[in-house]
C-alpha cells in the first residue's frame, strides 16, 4: 500500500568543540539542502519541529519559504506550531505567503505546543493568559480563528464600513484559502484525537502519548488513530483525512550506521512523567534493513497512519543525514511504501 514518507527534524545546533552544525544559521541551511535530498531520494515530506527559546528550529516560514524554493514536489510541513506563540492574523499572512511560494505544499501542523525551557515565553511575546483563561482553550480558540483567516473571512474595518456602522470587510492578505484544508492538530490522546476529528484537522500524532494504560505505545497510538478516522467519519467533513505518526529507525547500510546506532534498538518503550501525568514514547529501530522493516511492519500505528515521518539526528550533519534519507527511503521502497 502506498505510504507517504517525510523526515522530521528538530534541527538542534550546538556551538561546542567538534559540531557539525554549531550555529543556527548552519541549521537553516543545511535543512533547505536536506529537503532537496529528501525529494532526491523519493520522499513526500520535510517536516520540522517548532521551538522557542531554544537552539533549535523555531519561526518555519523562512525556512519552509527556502526549502520550496529548491524542491518542487515535496510536501512541507511543521510539527507543530505551537498556538501559545502566535497571533491568528500574522500567522495567517506568513502561513498562506509560504502556501503560495510553495505551489500549495505546506501541510501546517498546529497545536497548544510542548514542554519547553522557558516559564513565561509566551508572556515575553505579548501573548500570556488572561485570568481565568487555559492554554488548552487559547490554542483552540486560536487555531479557529486562524482557520477563519485563511478562509477569507473579513478581519478589520475599512473606513467606509467604520462610517456606515459595519462590521469587518476587509480579509487579511495575502492568504491561501485551501490551506485551511490542509491543517494538522497535533494530538497527545485519544480525546485530543477525537477533537480534532470532530473539527475536521487532520491528525499529527504526537511522539509522545500523555496517558498510559500499559499496552505497548504503537498499539495504544493504532487505537487513537482508528478512533480519529471513525469520528472524523461520523463528523462527515467533506475533506478526506489523514494522519501522520514519527519513528525513530536506523537501517544500517555503512559503517557509520553501525558505530552511531549499533546498540540503540530498543525492545521496550520508554515511559516516564510529563507536567505531572504519566507519558509513553516508542522505542527506535536500528540494525540491519531487514530488522528494521520488520520492526515497522509489526508496528499497529506505522500499518494504520497514511504518513510516517522519520525522526533525524540533526546534529549529526547533513553528510550523514543526506545518506540516513536514502537509507529509509529504500527500506520504504522494499515494503512497498514507495516507488521504485
């Protein structure tokens, strides 16, 4: 069954003896040069993380705004914008310019975002909470908004309208109104699953479930992906949907797959503690081509998802990372995932 098959990157830089990707700048670059080698190699996508106050990546659109530049089929994506930073009427002019400039192949994944190291960021930005007010509801607020935006609707009043005691006339410009179609909600649960489903997103599983009830984390992550399809279903959302799930794997094809990921397959999850409640994260895949193809086919969630994305070790470089894109991408190939 055809799979579409991306990479997803934090694209961490680190300016310390012996990186080989020490500043930011190195980053930005070499992930436009990735995403060539991502189509290069047969891939649908490049998708990024999204991060403040952190040496990662952090606004997309530049960066998204280059790597279409350079490709022409690629779907581009983030994973995710986080809400909390973000005024719906900017983010509407910077996400549909970038739409434009890519032909329509921006897949916006969006959310209420992520543990980070900053304590009042979004304060810092101009966008802390109001009394009363949680982040679980800004972001959705927001995203409608947002969603509204792209559409069309009129945003601001003319001083015509102001002189006729009317409301807004005027859309915020430019915008892509089919992006609207093409918003991803990143979800950590089944509830936030089903949200997005009964408002019509598509889904962006999280690598990270934020609930446990000790089934292996692919097969409680299957479950929140059937559970998405059959509401978006009942919903009846006349856009067909999709839904998109991260692995970390590493086939070893060279020598340097062996010395860097030698002993990371892992047989067990990782379950650990996040903002006080109990988190599940799969576990990767290393060894030889045939390990780890295995290892995706025994996957429920990899099986059941129209999408997978492939973590990358951006911090390895774009040499490394250039031949890891091949490598999954021929694995992908013999699964029948991809075209020769």
């Amino acid at each position: 069954m055809r799979k579409r098959i991306g990479f997803l990157s934090f694209g961490h830089y680190r300016n310390v003896v012996g990186s080989r990707v020490p500043t930011a700048g190195d980053s930005l670059r070499m992930h436009v040069e990735l995403a060539v080698a991502a189509e290069e190699a047969g891939m649908d996508g490049a998708w990024v993380r999204v991060h403040h106050f952190d040496k990662s990546l952090a606004t997309p659109y530049p960066l998204l705004a280059a790597m279409a530049a350079r490709t022409s089929t690629l779907e581009l994506g983030t994973g995710v914008v986080d809400l909390r930073y973000e005024q719906p009427l900017a983010m509407t002019e910077l996400a549909s310019a970038t739409d434009l400039l890519s032909g329509g192949r921006l897949q916006l994944g969006i959310s209420r975002g992520s543990p980070e190291p900053a304590i009042d960021g979004q304060e810092r930005f101009g966008l802390g909470l109001e009394v009363g007010e949680r982040w679980s509801d800004v972001a959705r607020e927001r995203a409608a908004h947002f969603r509204r935006a792209l559409r069309g609707e009129p945003q601001a009043r003319s001083e015509r309208a102001a002189q006729l005691g009317q409301g807004p006339d005027l859309p915020v410009e430019p915008r892509s109104p089919d992006l609207a179609d093409r918003l991803w909600w990143g979800a950590g649960n089944h509830a936030s699953g089903l949200w997005a489903a009964e408002h019509g997103y598509h889904l962006l599983s999280s690598t990270l479930l934020t609930q446990d009830d000790g089934r292996p984390f692919h097969v409680q992550q299957a479950d929140q992906l059937r559970g998405y399809l059959a509401a978006y279903a009942e919903a009846g959302h006349p856009v067909p949907p999709r839904t998109a799930v991260t692995r970390s794997a590493f086939p070893f094809f060279s020598d340097d797959d062996r010395r860097y990921f030698g002993l990371a397959d892992e047989q067990r999850d990782g379950i650990g503690r996040l903002e006080g409640g109990a988190v599940r994260g799969g576990p990767t895949y290393a060894g030889e081509p045939e390990h780890v193809a295995r290892r995706l086919l025994a996957d429920e969630a990899v099986q059941a998802a129209d999408t997978l994305l492939f973590a990358l070790p951006s911090q390895l470089g774009l040499d490394y990372n250039a031949h890891l894109l091949g490598s999954l991408a021929a694995v992908a190939r013999e699964l029948g995932w991809q075209e020769d």
